[in-house]
C-alpha cells in the first residue's frame, strides 16, 4: 500500500459556492492550486484573480497531476467525474455529504471525502476555523494526508463514517435550507403588507442565539408550544388564500405539539 507524502498541490473539479471557497482557504493555506476546472470559465474568472491559477473547461485539459483532486461539482455529476478520474494515482476526494465513497469504486487506493458542514455563497467572506471538516478515506495513508489539510486549513475535523455524514447532512438540511426557506416565507408574508424583514431580523438573530445556551427544544416558543389554538386559527384564517402556506402551517404546528 504506498503511503502518501504532505500534499503540496491541488487541482479544484468545479468553481461554484464550494469549489470558490475552498480554492480560496486553500490558497491562504499555503497550497499550490494547481488547475481549477469549470465548464463555465466565467463563473471561475474571479476565482482565477484570488488564487493566480489556470482555468480549465476540461480535466482532460489537465497536463500536470497535482497530488490531490478536490471534486466540488453537484451531487449528480460526481460519478461522471470520478469515473474520469479512476486512472490516476493521486488522491482523488468529493465534498458532498450525502454521497458514499463507493463512488470511487474501481480504484484501486488513494480516495475519500473532504466534506465541509457549512453553508457556501459565493460572494460572502467565511471564517474557515470555523468550519467542521468532516473527512473518510479508503485507507490509514490517505485519512491521514486529509487531515494534515483540514488541519491547515480550519483544525476543525473529525473523521466519520458515509451513515454518520449522511445523517449530519439530512440535519443540516433542515438547520440550514429549512429555516432559511421559512425565512423566505416570512419575507413573502411581510411584503404582502408593505413590511420590511428588516423588521424580524433582530428575532432572527436572537433565535439563533439562544442556541449558544440552549437546546433548540429548551429554546422554543410561539402558539404552538404553548397550545395557543385561538391565536394558531387566526394564523390559518390570514393564510386562507394560501393553501400550500396554511398546510405548511398546521404541519410544522403539529409537529413541534406532538414530536419535540
């Protein structure tokens, strides 16, 4: 089984929320981004001012093989790339957390998973010692080499098995996605009347700071909790004209009554 020495270059399959952010914790870092490949060369052209590396619309554009592939395209598209990949004998990982590292089957050593639990945009500066890196590997060697990474770049890391990354990624869909969509919701509601969400954001921040103290059942409030029906029918009589809101409504009301 070969052992693999620190990891100086890496090459970033995909420019999006992840791969942008990555190329830039990276790069500071102290990697050699070696290629960022991207079908899209304008999504990657910022990206290219910030880490100073070449962009390619193709791995088979790729001429020098970095010590790591960092695969950061969407979950459907990481077989296709995997598979392009199987060939070489450098560390091959994806980013997901909802996809097995049985996708990398067929080769032979040298692959696993570099998943970071954190919400990416684009645009917004992160505080990348603050993100959890969740990490698996097809052998010691190689979990190993992953670390030595995620330590540089956050020090925030465990290593964990694809049912545990699995169920963190299902929670953080609901901790994340979710109640950003309720916020969405509550901005649609608000501009019916001519409000401004600026009006809930200091609710919002406090929701999430009680969080620091709390578990988020210590932490819950509102009608539903307490069994407020009369307050809960005036919610639904406002929503009658939404029927897909007044349903979303009695089933989270439902829940947190009968679940937690």
């Amino acid at each position: 089984m070969q052992a693999y020495p620190d990891i100086n270059s890496i090459s970033i399959i995909g420019a999006g929320n992840v791969g942008s952010h990555l190329a830039i914790a990276l790069k500071n870092a102290g990697y050699e981004i070696k290629h960022i490949v991207a079908r899209n060369p304008k999504l990657a052209g910022s990206i290219k001012k910030l880490v100073d590396t070449e962009v390619l619309t193709s791995i088979k554009q790729v001429r020098y093989e970095p010590d790591m592939y960092l695969i950061c395209v969407q979950d459907a598209e990481i077989h296709a790339v995997a598979e392009s990949l199987l060939a070489s004998d450098k560390i091959i990982v994806h980013t997901s957390g909802a996809i097995d590292m049985s996708v990398f089957s067929g080769k032979r050593n040298a692959y696993g998973v570099f998943y970071p639990l954190q919400t990416f945009t684009r645009e917004l500066e992160m505080i990348y010692s603050d993100i959890p890196f969740l990490l698996e590997a097809d052998n010691e060697h190689t979990l190993n080499a992953l670390t030595c990474v995620a330590q540089r770049i956050s020090g925030n890391y465990s290593c964990i098995s694809a049912p545990e990354r699995l169920r963190l990624h299902l929670a953080a869909v609901f901790a994340c996605n979710f109640s950003n969509h309720m916020a969405s919701i509550a901005d649609y509601l608000l501009k019916q009347e001519g409000l401004d969400l600026e009006l809930i954001r200091p609710l919002m921040r406090q929701t999430l700071k009680k969080l620091d103290t709390l578990s988020p059942k210590e932490a819950q409030t509102g009608p539903a909790v307490r069994g407020d029906e009369k307050t809960m029918s005036r919610h639904l009589e406002e929503l009658s004209s939404e029927p897909e809101l007044e349903e979303l409504y009695k089933l989270i009301s439902k829940s947190i009554q009968n679940k937690f």
